[in-house]
C-alpha cells in the first residue's frame, strides 16, 4: 500500500494510492486510472495518468478545486521513475491478466455484436483465405444476449495489408445459421462480393460448423455475463457510453476507460 501526504494541504491528509487498469488485451490504451483515496474524510482525488507522463481528467467528474488540480500536476511531473516502471509493469500484467481471462474486460451489452477472438483470445482459429492471390481475412461478430435466437452473425471481410495498421472491411455480410435466410442474403450481393464469399466458404469447408460452435459459445458468454456483476465498481459518473472516451484515444467510451473501470 502506498500512501502520500501533499504540500498543497500542509500534509495533512493521508492518501492511499489506488490504482485500475484495462484487462482488455485488444485495448491500445495506454494509461491507469489513479485516485487516491483520503478514508478519514471520504475525500478522492482521481484522474488517467498516460505514460507518455501527462494525465487527463475523468469524464464527468466534477471539477477538481485548485488545490486538487495542483496535486496532480505536482505529482505528474515529480513522479519518481520508481513508480512509473511499477505502474507500467502492473498495466503489462493487467493485459496478460485479460488475454487468459476475457471475463475480466468483457461487458454484456443487449444488441451489441462483440468479435469472436475478443471473446475467446486464446482460440487460434483464423478465418482466412486467399482471394486472387492476395491474403484476406473474415471477422465474425455474435450478439451475447441468450435471451435472444437470433441465429446469425456478422462478418466483415478484409484484404490483408502488411503495412497498414488500420484495416478497412471490403464489405459487411450477414450469416444465417438458417440456410434459407443465408440463400436470401446471398442474392442481395454484388458479384465480386458473392465471389469473395464463394472464395471464402471454399477454403474453409467446414465453416457452417465453426460459426455454429461459436454461435453456441458465444451465447454461453452472454449468460455467465448476465449472472455475473463485478465486485468492485469504479464510479465515473453519467457518460454516455457511445459518448467520445475524453482520455483523447478516439473511441467511444464503452469500447475504451469503461472496460477499465468494471
């Protein structure tokens, strides 16, 4: 436990130092979430310390009061390299944490599609595929929710770029687990889209069956999801969750410092 006393209030409260982290292995984030917390007086001090050694201010918390604005200024700039390396070594051992156990980042969020390998990280199952020479890939997407038999799951096709970090999808497609409803899908696509498809289900034969497996999975998440509440919640106040994440990292904010404060 570490705890600090600040010259700005003559070193008279006593601060135990918390600090949260995002276990979500596919999150580039790059920051921890630190308050300290003040138990005599029920006061918190809290804000996102980015390693780049800047910090930005909670989403919707109120405005910290002058003396709180300089304490954390103060303890950004004087932050100790001790310190830094223990909070970069725990945020490392956060991710490591969430790649074993995607329990802890994964939040169950009615008629939201979530990526299969963002579920399931450690599968090493890719859907990929060559289309005119060239490398692709297929994401595939399941809605968690097992209240509902939907029975279908989205896929997004992409080239793959070796030099871009940044993949854009050739085309969305939805498939049905039903073949009548995929036979209908399938006659609303272009031709180059149906021959990327055709390509696709060639070279993986047995493709029905693994979006069956992960369907059933998937939906298998959803419930454990639904019976489980997190022990500790980070209060961060009313944001909305597909409201601009204010730590500047251009995600919304369910995708981004909400996975780290549950």
């Amino acid at each position: 436990m570490m705890t600090f006393r600040f010259e700005e209030e003559d070193f008279k409260n006593v601060y135990v130092l918390e600090d949260y982290y995002c276990t979500n292995p596919f999150c580039d984030c790059d920051h921890v979430t630190i308050s300290f917390f003040d138990a005599e007086n029920e006061g918190r001090i809290s804000f996102l310390f980015n390693f780049n050694k800047t910090f930005t201010l909670l989403p919707n918390q109120p405005k910290p009061t002058k003396n709180q604005s300089d304490i954390i200024k103060r303890f950004v700039k004087d932050m100790q390299e001790e310190l830094f390396v223990l909070l970069k070594q725990r945020y490392m051992e956060a991710k490591a944490y969430g790649e074993k156990n995607p329990m802890s980042y994964l939040v169950f969020e009615p008629g939201r599609y979530m990526n299969y390998l963002e579920m399931v990280p450690k599968n090493s199952q890719l859907l990929d595929f060559s289309y005119e020479g060239e490398k692709h890939f297929a994401e595939d997407s399941y809605d968690l929710d097992p209240r509902i038999g939907n029975k279908d799951i989205r896929l997004a096709f992409f080239k793959l770029e070796m030099k871009s970090e940044k993949h854009h999808p050739i085309f969305n497609y939805t498939y049905y687990l039903d073949e009548e409803a995929r036979e209908a899908a399938d006659a609303k696509l272009g031709a180059k889209e149906s021959d990327i498809l055709v390509t696709f289900n060639q070279f993986i034969p047995n493709l029905l069956d693994i979006l069956k497996s992960r369907y059933k999975e998937a939906k298998q998440i959803g419930k454990k999801l639904m019976e489980t509440k997190p022990k500790n919640v980070f209060e961060v106040g009313k944001i909305g969750r597909n409201d601009d994440c204010s730590c500047g990292s251009g995600k919304k904010y369910k995708k981004c410092c909400a996975l780290k404060l549950n």
